[in-house]
C-alpha cells in the first residue's frame, strides 16, 4: 500500500515547536538539526502493527469476553494456573518476545521510577497539561479515539485510566518479581490491540488516510511522549534530573515500550536519540482538526464538570490552574491552534514553581531525595484516589 496522506511535512504547529518552541533548546542540546528526508525510512511503520498482540484478541479475548481474558493473563503472570485455550495462547504469545532480556538493567529502572515519583503533583500536571494536552496538536495520531468513542465517554475516563497505568508502572517494584508493572503493560497493550482489531472490523476506518489505527510509528510516539516529553516538561518547571536519573527513565520506557511490542531497533537507548526519534515523527504530522480542538475542549471543561473538588468555585480555579500550564508548556501559539482560552488568575502558580524550584536545589542532599520520592510517590497514589472515585465515569 502507498504511504498513507496524513505523512506530510508540517509547517505549522510542530514546526513552530522545533523553531520558536520547547523543540528549540532540544536541538541547541542535540548540538544540529536532523534531516527530515531521513524520516522516509519510518514512514513503513505507519502500516505496521502488534500482529502478536492482534492475534490473543482474534484467538482469546474476540471469544470470551474482554474481562474473563484478563483474568485469565493476571492468572497466567502470578502463577501460571490456567489451562485449556487460554493457556495455549498465552504460551504463543509470550515465546514471541523474552519478559526479562539480557539487556534489561533493573538498577536503571529503579532510577526511572524514583525520578517518576519524587516528580509528585508536578508530574502528573506535565503529563495531563503537556504531554496529553500537546499530543492533540496532532490529527492523526488522536483518531483511534474519535473511532473508539472516547470523546464521547468523557476526558474523565482517558485520564482515569492513563493515571492508572501510568502510577502502577512507576511504583516500587513494579517491574520485579511479585510487582504489578508487568501486568499493567500487558493489560495495555491488549487494550491496544483490542480497539485497534475493532476499529478495523466495525468502522469505516481509512487506512490509506490515517495508516493502521494505532501503528508501530504512533505507538513509538506515544513513548515519546512519557519520557522525551516528559523530561523536558519537568526540566521546564525547574527540576534537574541527575544523569543517573535520566538515563533511568530513557531505560525504563525502552523496557515498557519493548513489552508493549515496538520493536526493539525503534525505542531509543538514550536522549539524544529520543529527539531525533520525536523530530522525525513530529515533522511528519499534519496539523490538529477539528476532533483535535475537541478533545482539548473536553480536556478543559473535565475539572468543571468532574466531582472534585465539591465546590464550583474551587474547580473553576483548578481548571485555571491547568490552563496556566498549557500555556506554560506549550505556548501561545499552539494554544491558539487548540483553541484553549487564556487563564484570568491561573499566574498564582508561579509561586508555586518558585517553591519547586528552591527545593530542587537542595536535591543532591540524599536524604533530601529519599523524602521527596516517598512524598511525591505518596501524593500521587492520593491524587489517583481522586480520580477513581470521582472522575472515573
């Protein structure tokens, strides 16, 4: 099939990140400008696809039903006692990759996820307000969610369920023996292959168009954007990561984006290949539609319409509070591009990150840190608490 027509050179919304933007300082970092002709050779991976994934839907979950087919994985990863046809699919399934490869460093892990943790509030600000916020500016890669109706089921939902995977695969242990990480991946990644081999039957999906819902290339992007985009969030609120700690968190998304079935050869090792990674795929993407705007709309009014906190007043200043930090990390012009209205008082959080930043200053003291991972960590599995009983419908 010929490449599909959303693979186009932007000239609009990433452009103007890479020249005027955050993208700017990651290329004076990088030290040059890629060559955008170098992205043809990724552009295959718009039609390509977790065919392993694909394949436990059509033979498991297609058969018995999404719950009973996760039951049976959780039953299958703690001790491995199911029999009959789940087990045999799973045994297929997980002789197509290794669950712990030579190469995987846990050390490195437990780095990752200490700078994921002590990130506290602030993370999970970067991650709604830059990282899923900004993802918008991006037609093609939001259409699966249009096709699965997750517009329609409320940004509470989406972000419900991506704190929940995000906090259980950043807890201590989660990717050791006895921790729930590897669970949490693998439910994803069968949720991925799920809406993608239903979007395929049951839609009037247009590949030649958009490629395959929820390809190689996207999901790489997505990656992208909980480590890459991530760390240059948390870097622009004033934290400054340790080298130890970010080579961790380059390895531990390398690890979660190996098992959610990138390929390996895809999944950058380091920083400075997470920004030409991000370069290429962001300057092939045309700009955000009108699905685009919508999603950041329904993003917007969620902290109003949500149930917490009780009072209007307090979720009206919330949701200023959000709109600071869109402007903050992405920028007027984008903002304008998604249609998000300026904050009238959100400025108050400039205090706020005057305080981060003082703090950070004082992160080398070790035991300093020690109180910040289990603070932020803690506040985190608070602000999820949150989410569920409030926002999860």
């Amino acid at each position: 099939m010929e490449t599909p027509s959303r693979y186009q050179v932007n000239t609009a919304s990433f452009d103007h990140y890479w020249k005027k933007g955050a993208g700017r300082l990651l290329l004076q970092q990088l030290g040059y400008t890629p060559d955008i002709r170098n992205a043809d050779s990724f552009k295959k991976y718009l039609l390509e696809w977790d065919r392993d994934g694909d394949a436990v839907v059509h033979e498991l979950y297609n058969q018995v039903g999404f719950a009973t087919a996760h039951a049976a994985l959780q039953a299958y990863l703690t001790n491995g006692s199911i029999t009959g046809t789940a087990k045999q699919v799973f045994d297929r399934f997980f002789g197509t990759f290794e669950i712990r490869p030579s190469w995987l460093d846990h050390d490195k892990i437990d780095k990752g996820i200490e700078l994921s943790q002590r990130s506290g509030i602030p993370g999970l600000l970067v991650l709604r307000n830059y990282c899923l916020m900004g993802g918008y500016e991006s037609a093609a890669i939001n259409k699966p969610l249009i096709y699965t109706g997750a517009l329609k089921k409320g940004a509470a939902k989406r972000l419900t369920e991506t704190t929940l995977f995000w906090i259980g695969i950043t807890r201590t242990g989660a990717f050791k023996e006895g921790g729930g990480g590897l669970l949490q991946v693998l439910g994803t990644r069968f949720i991925h292959s799920y809406s993608r081999v239903n979007i395929l039957e049951k839609t009037d999906w247009d590949t030649r168009q958009w490629g395959v819902p929820l390809n190689t290339w996207d999901m790489l992007a997505t990656q992208l954007g909980f480590s890459l985009v991530f760390l240059t969030g948390l870097r622009r609120m004033g934290f400054r990561p340790s080298a130890e700690e970010t080579e961790g968190l380059f390895h531990l998304w390398k690890y979660i984006g190996y098992l959610l079935g990138i390929p390996l050869k895809l999944l950058p090792a380091n920083e400075a290949e997470a920004i030409e990674a991000l370069y290429y795929w962001t300057m092939t993407q045309s700009k955000g539609d009108a699905d685009s705007v919508a999603l950041a709309q329904a993003l917007i009014s969620e902290t109003v319409t949500s149930g917490f906190p009780k009072s209007i007043w307090a979720r009206k200043l919330m949701q200023q509070l959000h709109l600071f930090y869109n402007y903050f990390f992405l920028g007027t012009y984008s903002c304008r591009l998604l249609q998000i209205p300026k904050p009238v008082v959100g400025n108050i959080a400039y205090f706020f990150l005057w305080r981060l930043r003082r703090l950070e200053r004082k992160m080398t003291q070790p035991a300093l840190r020690g109180k910040a991972i289990r603070d932020g960590g803690a506040r985190q599995a608070r602000a999820l608490e949150i989410y569920l009983k409030y926002k999860r419908f």
